[in-house]
C-alpha cells in the first residue's frame, strides 16, 4: 500500500462555526465513498452533504513542510 483515502466532513466551512470531523482513513477510494454513503443520511451530515472531502495520502511522507503560526502570535506581530 502506497497510499491512503482520509474522508473529513466539513460544516459551515470558512464561518467561526466551521465544524471538522475525520470520518475514516481508508485503503482504497472506493471503500471512502462508501463511508461517504453510509454517512449521508445521518443527522447532522445530511444538513451539509456537500461537506465530505476525500484526499489522498502517500504513506512515510511528511504532508506539511513549513511551520506555522498561531492566530495570536501573527496578530502580535502587527502591533509592534
């Protein structure tokens, strides 16, 4: 296995309210987009089911190769 299937839900994406939710971590597409089917109707995610994301992983590489800052270090940054 070279590579992985991650399947997150998203609701009310870009709001303060932004909700995310990682549903699994599959071997192949076909057996996320089953995920996706058996979570459809269920409460909450059928209110957004738009909302599933499915993106594929290679397996013993890193995914994020800069750092970060938070939300509070970069708006300190600004007030000097």
């Amino acid at each position: 296995m070279e590579t992985v299937f991650v399947l997150h839900h998203v609701a009310r994406e870009d709001t303060p309210d932004e909700d995310v939710k990682l549903i699994g971590v599959y071997s192949t597409r076909v057996l996320a987009e089953a995920a996706v089917a058996r979570m459809c109707s269920l409460p909450g995610f059928r209110d957004y089911p738009s909302g599933f994301e499915i993106d594929e992983y290679r397996l013993d590489r890193d995914h994020w190769g800069d750092g970060f800052i938070s939300v509070d270090k970069a708006s300190d940054a600004g007030d000097g």
